[in-house]
C-alpha cells in the first residue's frame, strides 16, 4: 500500500487483521495518529508508516509486537516520549524514528534489542545521555544520534559508517568532536613535555653547580699548599717557609 498517494487516518479497524506480518504505508498521505489498535496484530513482523503527515504519540501497545523485526516511522510529525515498551521487541534488526517530533530521554530498556543492525533516532528532540545499555550494545555501525540535544555524547560507539559522520567527525549527533580530542591529546601532550623538560633543566643546573662546587673545593686545598692553581710559587709561601727554615737554623 506505500507509493500509492493513499490519504485519510488509519481505521482503528485495521487491529482486527490478528494474522497480519506486514504492513507497509509508507510514503502516502496519511495523516491522524497511529492507533493503538494495531498492538492486536501479534503477528506482524514489519511495520512500515514512513514518510507521511503522521501526528500524536507512540501508542505504547507497539511493545505487543514482539515478532517485530522492522519498525519504520521516518518522516513524520510524531511527538513525546519513546515508550519504554519498544524494548519488548527484542527481535527488531531495524528501528527508525528519525525525522520527527520526539523528545525526552532515549529509554535505557531499548538497550535490549540486541538483534539491532539498524538504529536511526537522528532529527528529533531528544535530550539527556544516552543510556549505557546502548552504547555497550549496539553495533557502532548502526546508530545514528544526530541533530538532538544529548549532554553526555562520549558514551556512543566511536567507528559509524562514513556517511554517518557528522557533526563529531565520529558518530553523529555528539558534540564531543573528534577534533576536540586532538586539541586535548596536544594540550595534556605540551604540558607534560614542559614538565619533563623543567626537570631536565633543574637536574642540569644542579649537577652544574654540584661539580663547581667541588671545582672550588679542589682549588682551595692546592691554594693552602706552596703551590696555587697555576703551578707558580706563590710569594707569601716562600716568605713563610724561610722564615721557619731560618728559625730552625738558629
């Protein structure tokens, strides 16, 4: 039924196809709020609503589907929270909500879908961190986080797809960019070669003035003899050695 300018709500009625596994309206012209009824249909695997004029709420009755192994809702007007429910499908490879109205924080329990390939939350309005039950296991390649408002970006996976790449330079929709862990890495870098360059010197200086010091102790003990440092007789120690030279004599 997608591609085919369908317009209208969807009938409340459409619960009643319990044998129903996929259901494919995108890129139509539907408009109205997703109805609850469709949580009926325990055997859909795919479910596909992209790209309409969608509005209101995720019914959290979708948590019913847990055969579930697509959910599409790309492209649409759909606002408040991501229910916690979305993560009772536990067999979902792929799940987009991008392009949308969403907001509140992303629910940790979506960090049971562990079968993700495919995980787009990207242009909405999603706030706060992203929860560690999906940072750790989700495959970095899938997840697309971009153009919300997260505080604690440095929890995501570091290596997206190329295309995926935004405002990070590593995933998308982190703000921690890549270039400011280079600017880090130089500054933590300087300031310990500064250090270790200060003890250089200060270990220098002191070796330097330890060895004059004992310069100025081995010139002192050849000053006390007859001879000085040059190698000359020194006056005053001549003087003195024939005046006890004489005494003896006499």
């Amino acid at each position: 039924m997608s591609y085919n300018h369908q317009t209208g709500v969807i009938p409340s009625s459409l619960g009643n196809l319990t044998n129903l596994t996929y259901l494919n309206l995108g890129n139509s012209h539907i408009n109205g709020v997703i109805p609850p009824e469709i949580g009926k249909i325990r055997s859909l695997i795919s479910l596909e609503m992209s790209y309409n004029h969608l509005i209101g709420v995720i019914p959290f009755s979708l948590g019913n589907l847990t055969y579930m192994t697509s959910l599409t809702l790309q492209g649409n007007q759909i606002s408040g929270f991501i229910p916690i429910e979305i993560g009772n499908l536990e067999k979902l490879s792929t799940l987009d909500m991008s392009n949308n109205l969403l907001s509140g924080n992303i629910p940790f329990q979506l960090g049971n879908l562990k079968e993700v390939k495919y995980f787009n939350l990207s242009y909405n309005n999603l706030f706060g961190t992203v929860p560690h039950s999906i940072s750790n296991n989700y495959n970095s390649r899938s997840i697309d986080l971009s153009h919300n408002q997260f505080e604690d970006q440095s929890r995501a996976p570091p290596k997206p797809l190329d295309y995926q790449k935004g405002s990070c330079g590593e995933i998308k929709g982190f703000s921690c960019c890549k270039k400011g862990h280079q600017i880090m890495l130089i500054f933590i870098v300087s300031i310990s070669t500064t250090l270790l360059l200060s003890i250089a010197i200060l270990g220098f200086l002191f070796l330097k003035q330890r060895i004059r010091k004992n310069q100025s102790i081995e010139t002192t003990k050849v000053k006390n003899g007859i001879w000085d440092y040059d190698g000359v007789i020194a006056y005053q120690d001549i003087i003195w050695k024939l005046r006890i030279l004489t005494s003896n004599t006499a």
